[in-house]
C-alpha cells in the first residue's frame, strides 16, 4: 500500500511530462504538415523569413562595451532609451542576455542597472509572446484540440505562471526560447509578464551586481547566488508537478 502511494505522485509527474512532450511533438507535426501544403510561393516566403531570422541570430551580437560607453557620450540621458531598445531587440531573437544585464550593471550601477535590466527582461518577453501569437495565434489555437493540448493549456491557465517563475531561475533554460514556447500556450499576457519579472528578478539582481563589482574587485563569491537559483527554480517545478490543478469540467 505504501509502495502503491508513493508511486502515484511519480506516476502523475511521468504522466504531465509526457503530455507536455506529446504537445509539442504534434504542434511540430502539424505545423510541418501545414507547410507542406502551401503553394511554392508561400513556402519560399517562410522559408525567407526563416533565412532571415537564423541570420540575424548569427550576425547580431550585443555592441562591445567601448562601443555602448561611446554611444552613452553621443547620446547623453537618451542613452537610458537607446539601451533599454537595444535590449528588447537583441533578446527577441535567441541571443543570451547575461551581456546586455551584466553591461546595465556596469554602465548605471547597481541600483539604476537593475531597474533598466528588469524592465527591460520583462518587456522584451511580453513583446516576444505577442509577436509569437501575431504569427502563429490563428494555427496554434486550432491544433489546441487533443486531449494532451487541452490538459496541457489548462494547466497553462491556472498556474502558468508559477511554472514560467520557476524556469526563469534556471539560467540554462533559454530566455527568447521560454518565451516562443509560451507563445503559443493560453497563459495571459499579464501572468506571463509577472511571472517573468518575478522569476527573473533573482538572476537579475545578481548579474547586475557582478557587473557593478567588474569596475571594482570581483568577488567569486557571487557566483554561489546563481547556484542557489537553479535550485530554488527546480524546487519551484517539482513544487508545481505536485499540486493538483482543479478539473476544468
């Protein structure tokens, strides 16, 4: 009896996990079918665009630091603008963010630098998912139909963000990659926003300081706070695969 109990929490997890994975295993088959059946036109298009995106995530890199402290003299109180545009832009595209977050910290100082590399994390995101679903909205929303798709949004609805939170403290999950995904669940723009801003605050705060500490004396010591965040993220997901989300009948 004990045996059959504690194997039923890991049976619901191995279950959840699964239906996220047959998800987006048939989002990814669906989609491929759908472009199969487009004319030529259309495929070279996508296929333009597909171009376009791979090269831009090869070509842009985040502007070395001489070259964002000459931008910062050019500009003068513009450069809080000119850096928080650049940052949006750059992270809409799968580019890590540690540079443009640890350069805030190095550029305004801690306390200015974490206010610049939050709000822009979090509007970068917001901006992501509405372009995702501008794209793709329509054709994601009529493949939501399957059992895994269904469970799997309504799980979304309910407690989303509390599973983005969680995954935002983990650095070796992708930050543009997160919000693509979540583009195309029915988690509401405003629980993604905070859930990102919340999630992402902890790693934030603890970057910008390291790149406040780069103009000072460099403490690896700082680096024990990035460790502790995967765990505390990961103790957030096991968290979230435990508690019960309420029937949607």
């Amino acid at each position: 009896m004990n045996i059959s109990n504690r194997m039923c929490p890991i049976g619901l997890k191995l279950a959840h996990v699964s239906a996220i994975f047959s998800f987006f295993l048939e989002l990814f088959r669906d989609g491929f079918n759908t472009i199969s059946g487009w004319s030529t036109v259309k495929k070279l298009g996508f296929a333009l665009l597909c171009c376009i995106f791979l090269a831009a995530t090869v070509l842009i890199d985040v502007p070395p630091l001489t070259v964002l402290r000459t931008w910062a003299d050019n500009t003068g109180a513009w450069f809080v603008v000119v850096f928080i545009a650049l940052y949006i832009s750059i992270t809409q595209f799968p580019i890590p963010r540690t540079l443009l977050t640890l350069s805030s910290g190095i550029l305004f100082g801690p306390l200015v630098g974490i206010i610049i590399a939050l709000l822009s994390t979090t509007a970068s995101a917001m901006l992501s998912l509405l372009i995702i679903r501008s794209i793709l909205g329509d054709w994601a929303r009529s493949q939501l139909t399957s059992p895994n798709a269904v469970r799997v949004n309504h799980h979304i609805e309910q407690r989303g963000w509390f599973a983005i939170a969680s995954l935002r403290m983990i650095a070796a999950v992708p930050f543009s990659l997160l919000n693509y995904v979540a583009g195309m669940t029915n988690i509401s723009l405003t629980s993604f926003g905070l859930a990102t801003c919340i999630g992402s605050a902890p790693g934030t705060i603890v970057t910008v300081f390291i790149g406040n500490g780069l103009t000072q004396t460099y403490d690896a010591m700082l680096l024990i706070p990035t460790i502790c965040l995967a765990i505390l993220g990961l103790c957030g997901l096991i968290i979230d695969s435990r508690l019960l989300v309420k029937s949607s009948t």
